[in-house]
C-alpha cells in the first residue's frame, strides 16, 4: 500500500500547543504507517520531510506526477477543515488521487499527552 501524509502545522488540538499538536499528529500517523505497512511515497526530490503540511503543495505535486496512490493518512478530519471549506474544488480534485482518506483520531485514545512530549 502506497500512501501520502498530512500533518497540520497551524492547528491546535485537544488544548495543546501547536508544537504538541504536531507531535501528537505525527506519533499518531507514524504508528499507524508502521503497523499497517503503508509505503510513503515522496513526490518531489526537493521535499525535505516525508510529510507534507501544506495541501496546495500535495496537490500541485499530485498533478505534476498523475499518480494514483492508495491512502492520504490524516490525524483527523479537523487538520484539513479549513482547506476543505475554503477550497471545495480543489479538495475534490485532491482526495481524487487516493483510493481511500484514512483519518485515526480516537485510535489511539490510550495515548497521554505526557507520552507525546
């Protein structure tokens, strides 16, 4: 299964800084990589993290690449609410790519925030 990740650098979640939310939001999607054998697939040589955080990147890349992956990986549908809102089109164009959007918040409800600092 090959697949693409998202983490929202600008958001905060569950009353955490947005450095914590980060870190939360990548623990969260790593782990679920790992356990679900998920390849991550870098679009752009230039990309210096396996992760993108900004979704007209993604996109952009999607379109010059025209490739069809398996999974956009998600911590959960709030990282890319405001994306969505303001940019219908462009969100239908850009979960045209993935066979399946996978979204994990509440899968890991054992997880303390101590654990991810």
């Amino acid at each position: 299964m090959k697949g693409i990740y998202l983490i929202n650098d600008q958001i905060k979640l569950n009353n955490l800084t947005k450095e914590e939310s980060f870190t939360l939001q990548e623990q969260v999607i790593l782990d679920h990589i790992q356990e679900h054998g998920i390849k991550v697939v870098k679009l752009n040589s230039n990309q210096i993290y396996q992760h993108y955080t900004i979704p007209h990147a993604m996109l952009y890349d999607l379109k010059k690449n025209q490739i069809q992956l398996d999974c956009l990986v998600l911590y959960s549908p709030e990282v890319m609410e405001d994306f969505i809102y303001t940019y219908p089109a462009r969100w239908l164009i850009l979960k045209s790519y993935f066979k399946k959007i996978v979204t994990l918040e509440g899968k890991n409800d054992q997880l303390s925030i101590k654990s991810v600092i």
